[in-house]
C-alpha cells in the first residue's frame, strides 16, 4: 500500500467504466429492455449497477439469468450489444470529480489516457462525445490488441503510445482484473472503491498498492517533480 506520494510518475491510466464515467444507467436500460420485450417485468438499475463492470455478461445474467455457455448466449449477448449501442449516449456521464481530476493532472503536466475492456466500437463514441476526453493521449479498448484484462498488453500498448516506460505509469481502475494487469505491467496500481465494486471490503484483497474512495483523492498519490 502506498503512504507517500510516488515519484517519477508520468501518466494515469484510467479503466472506464466505474472509474470515469458511470454507464451504468445505459447498460441496464439495455438489458431490462430485453426483460421486458419478453414479458418479465422491468428491473430497478440498483440491480444491474454492481454488475456493469461485467458489461453484457453482467448485464445478461442479471436481466435473463443467461451465461456464457449457455445454448442461446450467443444470440443474446449480439441483441444485447445492438440495444446498448443504440442508447449507449443518452445516461452515461463522467463520476463526480472525473471532469476535474483529468483538468488537475494535465495542469500538472501529467499525460493520461484510457485501457477499458470495453470494445472500440464502444469506447470510442463514448470517449469521443465527452470534452473530457480531448486530452487523453491514449484509448485502448478490450479489442485494441489481441488481449484485455488482466492481460497487460493493453496497458503496455496504451504505455507504448504515450512513449512511457511501463514503470513511469500509474494504473488506477474499479476491478480486480485491473489491478491484476496493471501490476503485471510493471505498473503502480490505484483501486478506486467508489466504482461498480459493489462489497469494497474485498477490494483490500486484490493486491493494489492504493485505494481511493473519490477520484481528486489520486492527486495526493504522485509527487510533482
């Protein structure tokens, strides 16, 4: 666990969801919509906001009890990814303080950028249709390279386009998987608590060498030069 700031930091790596914006509302308007296109009734989004992390896996297995696996999973998962696409834009909005971290670090003269699971079909618009994102120097997306999380390459891709040593990296998302491939990086990792984590008393447990409950809280992890 870090008790001093870092040095020698360079650039933040964000995830996406849960870390700097919550999808959440969109995820589960998708997959309750699926609900009740088949007679189920309809779900509150407390349910499916633990679970938006997970993204359609989540999703499904909340709204259809569906898993991967499962005969028609396949089918669902396509429905599923058609319906968010088309309300991905409509509820998704940056966490409190996200818009204001990212304006702290590039004033510092801290580079930083995005490695999400989330597909580039996704992450794209939703990167591009939000100001804050303007200044990120990197968005890799679960399809960027051959890999996703808790594999690092993502991370090392999104280091290698910043044209940053994987040690000058700090890593910070909601996830276990983040923790796992930021570390695996040779990156320093931050979880942030306030996310989709759902029981943060498990959070301890996934090896990070920070946590943070709100993320201006990042700011006192890195010493300026």
């Amino acid at each position: 666990m870090i008790f001093k700031p870092v040095e020698g930091i360079k650039a933040i790596l964000f995830d996406l969801d849960g870390t700097l914006i919550d999808s959440a509302p969109d995820l589960g308007a998708a997959a309750d919509l699926m609900r009740t296109r088949r007679g189920l009734p309809s779900l509150p989004i407390d349910r499916y906001r633990p679970h938006a992390g997970s993204g359609a896996r989540g999703m499904l297995r909340v709204a259809l009890e569906s898993a991967p696996g499962d005969p028609d999973y396949e089918d669902l998962k396509a429905e599923f990814l058609t319906l968010y696409e088309s309300c991905m834009l409509e509820r998704t909005r940056p966490f409190a303080e996200a818009a204001e971290l990212v304006e702290a670090l590039t004033e510092r003269g801290l580079r930083w950028g995005v490695v999400t699971n989330k597909a580039e079909r996704f992450a794209q618009p939703i990167t591009a249709a939000m100001a804050m994102f303007a200044s990120a120097g990197a968005i890799v997306g679960g399809d960027t390279t051959p890999f996703s999380k808790p594999h690092p390459e993502p991370l090392l891709e999104a280091a290698r386009r910043l044209a940053l040593r994987p040690g000058q990296c700090m890593y910070m998302g909601d996830d276990e998987r983040d923790i796992v491939a930021g570390r695996a990086a040779g990156m320093h990792t931050v979880a942030a608590r306030y996310g989709y984590v759902g029981d943060v008393s498990t959070v301890s447990a996934w090896g990070a060498h920070a946590e943070v409950n709100h993320p201006l809280e990042l700011l006192k992890l890195i010493a300026l030069p």
